[in-house]
C-alpha cells in the first residue's frame, strides 16, 4: 500500500504500536511483530509509526528484507540501516566505535569478504556490537527500527534479530538511556507455508517477555470504502465504489489497484494485480497449478468430488496438488467437504490466465456434471452460468429460467431478476425458447419488472418494463399490453419521473373499457390515480378514485379496494395526519391483510406511519413501522420500496427522539441504488456530533445521479447545517438556495422542507451578522439582512401555500416556522426572548436536538436582556442534553455562550482581560484577515496544525465557538485594530 494514501480504519492498531513507542521512549524495550496478508496495509501501518515516532524526537531507522532467491546477501535489512547512518555525519562517532559492522557495510557493499563466513567469535562479536550501536544511538535519542517483510529474511538477518530480541528486557520506566528502543518487524503471513524458515524463530520471539505480535486483519467494507473515496480526485458513483470494496476483499493494496483501473472498460484484474497474483500460483508445480485453474472455472467454492470429477486425476495426485494450494494460502478447505478461493482476486487472476479454449471445455464439462441426477439441490444457478460459458445456449435459458423459479421460491428477489435477465440475454438466440421454457419474453419481462421492485431496483424495474412495452406489440392480449403499461407508469413513479407515469397510467386506461369492470382495469385505475395525485391533478384522482371505490366494492376486490381508500384518503378524508383519516388507513390495512396482498397492506402501514409521525405522534408511528417492518420480513420484501422508506422514518423518528445510536444501528449496511437515501438516514448525527467526512457524504447524496429527490433533500439539510456549524454563511445560503432551487417541482413547488432549510440558512446568516454588529461593522451586516430576506420569504410562504389537501399545521412545520421567524429576528439584531421561548416550547413535540439548540438560543437572548440566573439554568439543561447526545458542536456552542456572558461555571477572562502570547497576535491578525490555516501557517513559516492550535487557543482565551466569532470579541476587547 503506498505511503501517499491516507491510514483509514486502524485506530486500534495505530493505538497498539503508540503504546510500543511510548514504552520504547520511557526505556521499557519492546518490540511488535505485524503480521499480516500482502498488501493488507502493513507497509502503511510502519510508515504511520515511523512518522509519528519520528514527530516525538526518536531517531528512525528502516531496512527491507529482499527476495533474492539463494544469492541473498547477508545481514541485508541492517546493511541498509547501517548505510543510512553511514552517510549522516553526526552519527560518525557512534560507528567509530563498533567497529565489528564495518564487516557489515564492506558485505553489504559488495567488495571483500562479500561471502565470508565469519567464525562464531567474530560472528558474535558483529552481533554485540549491532546491538552495542543501537544502545549508544538510543542515548542520544530513543529510537525505533523497523524491518519490513521478514518473510524473505537470510539466515544471518534472522539470527541477528533473535540475538537483539532476546536482549529486550521488561524494564521499569525512565530507565538508562540505551534502552529506549522499540522494534517493529512485518512480515507476510500468507506466505509462511509449513516448513518456511521463519516460522520456528516467530514461535520462538512470541514467548520473549517483551515481543507482542500484531494480527492485521483485513480491513472492514466501510473503511475500504472510504480508502477508495479517498483516493479519488473526483467523487466516484457508489456502485464502483462498491463494486472495488466487494473484489478488494478488505485488501488495501488491491481496493487501490482496482481503484487505479476504474476506467478499464473489461472490468477484468488490473494487469499490475494479476502479474502478482499469477507469480503466487506459478511456484507451485504444474500438477497444482492445473487443479487451480480448474478450480477458478467452477468458482470463488468447489465441492472436492465435483472437483474430482473435473480434473480427472488419481486421488493421491489430486489430494498433494490441493494440500500445495492449501499450504501457499491459495485455496482453504471449508465445511462440507469444499474448497473456496482466500482471495477472489486469485480466483479471477487464475481464471483469465486459461486460453480460451480451456475454459469453453471446462464449463462445458461443470455443466455437464452438476446436470447430473446425483447432484446438490440448488446448482441450476451454476449451470446457467457454465451453460452459457460453454456456448450451451438453450441450457443456459432453460437453467436460468429454473434457477429463478428456485430464487422466487426462496424469497429472493434479487437473485430472481438477475437470472431472469439472464435468460432474457439468451431468448432471440434460441429458436425453440417459448417451448423450452413454456412461457414468452414479455411474460418474463414483467417477472423480471416485479422482481426488481421487491429488490428495490427502481432503475432496473423500469427497464425491463420498457422493454416489454418494446415487444408486447408482438402480442394480440389486450390485458397484457394494459398491464405493461400501468406497470411501467408505477415503477416511474418511483424513481420520481412522474409525467412519464401519468403518460403511460393514462395509456392503459385508454386501451380497456371501465363498464362491466375487470381487475386488469381496477389496477390501472388505481395506478393513474396516484399519478394524478403527485401531478396535483386532485379532480381527476378525486373522481377515479370514487369510480375505483364502487367497481372494487362490486367485484369484491378488497386489495384495490383498500388502496382506493389509501390514495382518497388524502384527498377526502382530512388527510393521514388526521384521525379521521388513519382510521381510513387501518381499515385499508385490514382489507389488504384480508385479500393477502402484501404490497397494498405496506402501503397502508406506512402511511399509517408517515400520518402520526406528522401530527406528532412520535411513539405511535413507531409501532406502526414495526409492524410493516416484521411484516416485510416475514414476507422477503424488507428491499421493496415500502420497507425501505419505513427504514428511513424509524432512523428520522430515532434521531428525532434523541436515541442517536439506536438511529446508527437501524440504518441498513447496504440497499438498492435508488435508495441510497436510506443508508444515509442518520446522517444527522455524525453532523451533530462533528465527525468527519459527513461533508462528503452529503455532497455525494446531493450530486448523486440519477436524481433521488430525498437524497437530494438529505444531502442539502445536511451541508446547509454543516456550513451553519463552521461559521461559514456563505457557504450555507448558497447550499440553501441550490437545494430550495433543486426541491421544488410542479407537484409541488414549495416543498415543506423548504421551511427547515431556510430555518437552517437564517440560522448561520444570523450569526455572521450578529458577529459583524459586535465588530462595528454594520454595513455589512445590512447587506447579510439583505441575504436572509429571501429566505424568511420562502419560509413564509411555504408556510401558507394553499394547498387544497391539508393544512400544514404538522408540529414540525409549526416548530420550523417559529425557528425561521426567531432566527430572521436575530438575523435584524433584535433580541426577543419571548419568540425564542414560543420556538423551544414548540420542539418539544419530542425533537429532542432541535429544541436544545433553540434554549441555546434562548439561553444568549436571556443574556442580552440581563436576565443572567435563568440563562445560566437553560445554559446547563442544554449541556447536560449535548452531553447525553455526544454532541459536541453544541456542547462546544454552550461553554463558549457561558465563557462570553460570564454565567456561573465560565472560566474564561473578557476580552479586554485576555492576554495573549506574541505569536497568538501574529495569527490573531492574520485571521482577522481572513486566512485559513494553511495560508496562516506560510505567513509565519509554520505548520497548519501548528496554526489551528494558535487559532484553538486564541478562541478558547477570548471565548469564542467560530473564528469570526473570535475575531470580532477581539476587536471588541481592542486586541486587535478596529
């Protein structure tokens, strides 16, 4: 792994070799041995100890053990060191006096005694005086030496490190100087096959009293995810990232290999890569190597008799072969009697390695074999696949074709499309298909279509229901051609192409007569009416939907029946979040139950949901996710589009109660790339808890193509909020505005939303202003009133839209709106306590956060009206929440509100007391002046950390949470020109 790349998700390591330093440092000698696969990070791991040594004055010393077959020169890893110690004069003394290594640097050199082997005084005496030098070193500084890839180490270099461990004793604390040193040693753990040469000395290191070894795992999905994020320029589409986190296998050198072969339109091993890989398997003897290639054909997994079969070897053979894969850490037995690939890339690197005659053969013979009657359950995947592989077209369909009935069966709609699609590749190729399989394409195009959707692949449920539309002119069935198109219109509704929808619902009314009724027509209805409604068409979805009502009640449909009454629910009966109309939804609910359809009864439940959680009822629309939530589960739809959104609330309403770990917990690992919004959904906390990174992923969201209208939302409340928190107002009204811009749609051009984001926006515009009236500088605070008059306007106005549906009177649009107006207050230089106590009381509908950070705002206005006692008690209250929630923004916002107002507890001076140090006055001006960090640190010739500690201590003297802030009480207090 290069040096270049960033150290992501080893704190427990890094805090594991910290300890060793520190222990080196207080002459307690110790040593670590890492142990790891190739390119799991091992090399980066030692290059972070060494620079963090290196930053706490210990002298660093590296060398690298050489692959040099059986011409390797001794000693060579301590050859390099003593050669970099060589060529720096201020260690000259220290060589002088042991002069057994010069034996080392005359070897390691290549001139005399190159290949002499010293007799056992002369030998010993090089080794007391290597460990001699290292202790003189160590007087003069404490040091660390590193040895890297101990796995190609010559004999000599493995004595010499067993003679220096042996001599690392336990010692106490702040003992003699030559014993501050500390030893890291790599080497690669795949490679130890059973009779390697390092394998005794590591049994016998790990019993040394102050040897430890180090495991280094292969890293976690998230944490490879964000190495890759990381190496990118620009922000990379989140199915190649984790396309390159599912081939990397946790393998940092891989995940960046792939990375760097992104654009390779074959999608095959990088070059670079596979050269690695292919020189593993080509030390193995040929017999090994042609059962490892056999074994690619099947897979990543092989069944040993299947294996057997295909390789076509005596046992004796066949069993030394797979033992020589098994001992070079290529293939690992497994339960039942299998073998599977360690690393998937190995897999893939053997594979593309046959010609392609080979592998024609080969799967034609898997095929061939696991068609036998014999055979396991469940193989009718990987026939399909060495079917198709084997140029066997009509029994890679007809396969395919079973392999997706099988996954139907077991619930697994993912799998269901993908071999669906499979089979579709292959129709036009085969004459007989319709024969072979007794159904037609657009038949399993719409299976596939539906497949998708319980998957929640919106985009691919969309496809394959454009592509039945494509061929079902073939067919003379009128209801097929109607069901085409109303399916089609339902999947575009949920990837938000809503005029496309109303065009196609209004189709498949058109082409099927309302009188005498039919269920194809009834679903058709029922699909328009929803289209009409996200349209605003409310009189056409209004007179359908009572035409729907009495066709179903007629023919006892209650499954359309009771979406009927979900979609007039809305339009007729005071809206969900009324109780009138969740008295609606559960009758709905009931009537889906009873019909046994599924999808409708968890579309009842989430409205039942999203309607109480509306009108406030935190804890009720909580019971009703769960029920939707195990009723997808118990159902294998928990991917469909209903459960998914159901996961997103149950995260919103978690993080709205102020249970933030449980809103990390219930956001699933991975979902379906229309919905990455739901992964995201509690995105809210690492903001409120100043992590980093949660930037990134906002914008990721935001910018996120195709366009996904809630992780648009969540991407923009998001990176509004972030920017509030940095000070930076700038930054917020322009994410505001983008958002409010981007949001707003014919369904709906003032979206509620609108109201928190302009809240958000108001929010960070009030304090630059309120920090430039305290600098003075009140031209410029009239123009930042200027900004926030756009944005209290479309609050307002969102607010009081006349929508002909319901009436926003939700507690969280009534609690945003009173934010709104108090912070448009604050941002016009107004102190009103009294509006800021109507915005507090309104969050407590159970918006835990929101309502802390407006008594935060409470707590400053009572400040300013001298009303100090009280302020000190909310000030307190809003601690001990930001406390509770690991909220440290806020809990940071509060000590800095109680340092400037000077309550009970503040330990920090006014600004006219403040004193500051010379160089805190030299950044003071320069912040002042508007510099970063990083523009700070090349003024003053110092780092950037260096200047983020000056400007940390700065604000922490003048009690300030931003660096403006900091800047205008400085001013204030005459630290600085006005």
């Amino acid at each position: 792994m290069g040096w270049d790349a960033a150290l992501v998700g080893r704190d427990e390591e890094v805090a594991r070799l910290e300890e060793a330093l520190g222990r080196g440092r207080s002459g307690d000698p110790c040593a670590v041995l890492v142990a790891g696969d190739a390119g799991v990070g091992k090399t980066r791991l030692l290059a972070e100890a060494a620079a963090r040594a290196a930053g706490a004055g210990m002298t660093v010393l590296t060398g690298h053990c050489v692959d040099l077959g059986d011409v390797g020169l001794p000693y060579l890893p301590f050859v390099e060191v003593l050669r970099r110690l060589e060529a720096d004069e201020r260690h000259a003394d220290v060589l002088a006096a042991h002069p057994a290594v010069e034996r080392l640097l005359r070897a390691g050199g290549g001139r005399e005694h190159a290949g002499e082997i010293p007799d056992s005084g002369v030998r010993l005496r090089l080794l007391e005086d290597v460990a001699g030098l290292l202790g003189d070193l160590a007087e003069q500084a404490p040091v660390l030496l590193v040895i890297e890839d101990l796995h190609w180490a010559d004999q000599s270099t493995r004595d010499l490190l067993r003679f220096l461990l042996s001599r690392l004793l336990p010692q106490r604390p702040g003992a003699a100087g030559y014993q501050r040193l500390t030893v890291l040693a790599s080497y690669r753990s795949d490679d130890l096959h059973r009779r390697h040469p390092l394998r005794p000395l590591l049994a016998e290191l790990v019993r040394l009293p102050s040897v430890g070894r180090l495991d280094l795992r292969p890293m976690d999905d998230d944490d490879v995810a964000r190495l890759v994020r990381g190496l990118a320029a620009d922000p990379l589409p989140e199915d190649t990232v984790r396309a390159i986190v599912e081939r990397a296998e946790g393998n940092a050198f891989y995940a960046q290999e792939l990375r760097a072969a992104t654009d390779d339109i074959d999608g095959g091993v990088p070059s670079g890569l596979a050269e690695v890989l292919l020189t593993r398997i080509e030390q193995m003897s040929s017999v090994a190597q042609r059962v490892l290639r056999t074994a690619a054909v099947a897979g990543r997994r092989v069944e040993h008799g299947l294996l057997r079969d295909a390789v076509e070897l005596p046992d004796d053979e066949l069993e030394t072969a797979l033992r020589e894969a098994v001992g070079r850490h290529l293939l690992v037995a497994g339960e039942g009697d299998t073998y599977a690939f360690r690393h998937a890339l190995t897999r893939e690197a053997a594979y593309a390695d046959l010609l392609p005659g080979e592998r024609v053969r080969l799967h034609a013979v898997f095929a061939r074999l696991l068609g036998e009657p014999d055979r396991r359950a469940g193989s009718s995947a990987e026939r399909a696949h060495h079917h198709r592989a084997g140029h066997d077209l009509p029994g890679a369909l007809s396969a395919s074709v079973e392999a997706a009935d099988s996954a139907a069966r077991m619930g697994a709609p993912a799998e269901e499309m993908r071999r669906l699609e499979a089979a579709l590749e292959v129709w036009d190729a085969v004459p007989n298909a319709r024969e072979l399989v007794d159904s037609d394409d657009v038949t399993l195009m719409m299976r596939a279509s539906a497949a998708a959707v319980r998957a929640g692949e919106a985009h691919r449920a969309v496809a394959f229901a454009r592509s039945a539309l494509d061929r079902v002119g073939e067919h003379a069935d009128v209801d097929l051609a109607v069901t085409v198109r109303y399916t089609l219109a339902s999947s575009l509704m949920n990837v938000d192409n809503l005029h496309a929808a109303f065009e196609y619902s209004s189709q498949a009314l058109a082409m099927i007569p309302a009188d005498p009724p039919s269920r194809t027509w009834l679903w058709a209805a029922a699909t328009h009416i929803q289209a009409a409604y996200y349209l605003n068409d409310d009189e056409t979805a209004r007179r359908l939907g009572h035409q729907l009502l009495a066709a179903a009640e007629e023919l006892g449909t209650d499954d359309a029946l009771a979406d009927a009454i979900i979609s007039l629910t809305g339009l007729e009966w005071g809206s969900r979040q009324a109780f009138e109309g969740r008295e609606r939804l559960s009758q709905a609910r009931d009537l889906a139950h009873k019909s046994g359809n599924t999808t409708i009864e968890l579309r009842a439940l989430f409205n039942l949901a999203m309607g109480s959680f509306e009108s406030g009822r935190l804890a009720e629309s909580l019971g009703w996710l769960d029920e939707g939530l195990e009723l997808a589960r118990r159902t294998t739809r928990s991917t469909s589009p209903y459960p998914l959104d159901m996961q997103y609330l149950r995260a919103q309403l978690l993080y709205t109660l102020g249970r933030w770990d449980e809103a990390l917990e219930v956001v699933p690992e991975t979902v379906p790339s229309a919905f990455r919004h739901v992964a995201e959904a509690a995105l809210y906390v690492p903001l409120g808890r100043g992590e980093p990174g949660v930037a990134e992923r906002a914008r990721a969201l935001f910018e996120e193509r195709p366009f996904n209208w809630m992780g648009t939302l969540i991407g923009s409340l998001v990176l509004t909020d972030e920017a509030a928190w940095r000070g930076d107002s700038t930054a917020a009204a322009e994410w505001a505005r983008r958002a409010l811009d981007v949001l707003s749609e014919d369904r709906n051009p003032y979206p509620d939303a609108g109201i928190r984001i302009s809240a958000l926006a108001l929010s960070a515009i009030g304090d630059t202003a309120t920090e430039l009236r305290a600098a003075g500088d009140t031209e410029a605070a009239a123009r930042e009133v200027a900004r926030a008059e756009q944005f209290i306007e479309r609050a307002r106005t969102t607010m009081s839209w006349p929508n002909r549906r319901f009436p926003r009177t939700g507690p969280e649009s009534v609690a945003w709106l009173s934010r709104a107006e108090a912070e448009w207050s604050r941002v016009r230089g107004e102190v009103d306590v009294a509006l800021w106590e109507k915005t507090a009381e309104a969050y407590g509908y159970g918006n835990v956060f929101e309502q802390a950070r407006s008594e935060l705002r409470l707590a400053q206005a009572l400040v300013a009206a001298d009303r100090r006692e009280e302020a000190t008690a909310l000030a307190q209250r809003v601690r001990e929440t930001a406390e509770r929630l690991r909220a440290v923004p806020l809990r940071d916002a509060v000590d800095a509100m109680v340092r400037r107002g000077r309550l009970a507890g503040s330990a920090a001076a006014p600004a006219d007391e403040v004193t500051l140090t010379a160089r805190e006055r030299e950044v003071l001006e320069l912040l002042a002046r508007g510099l970063s960090n990083r523009q700070i640190g090349e003024e003053l010739f110092i780092s950037a950390k260096t200047a983020s500690v000056h400007v940390s201590n700065i604000m922490a003297k003048v009690g300030a949470s931003r660096r403006t802030e900091a800047v205008a009480l400085a001013r204030r207090g005459g630290l600085i020109p006005d």
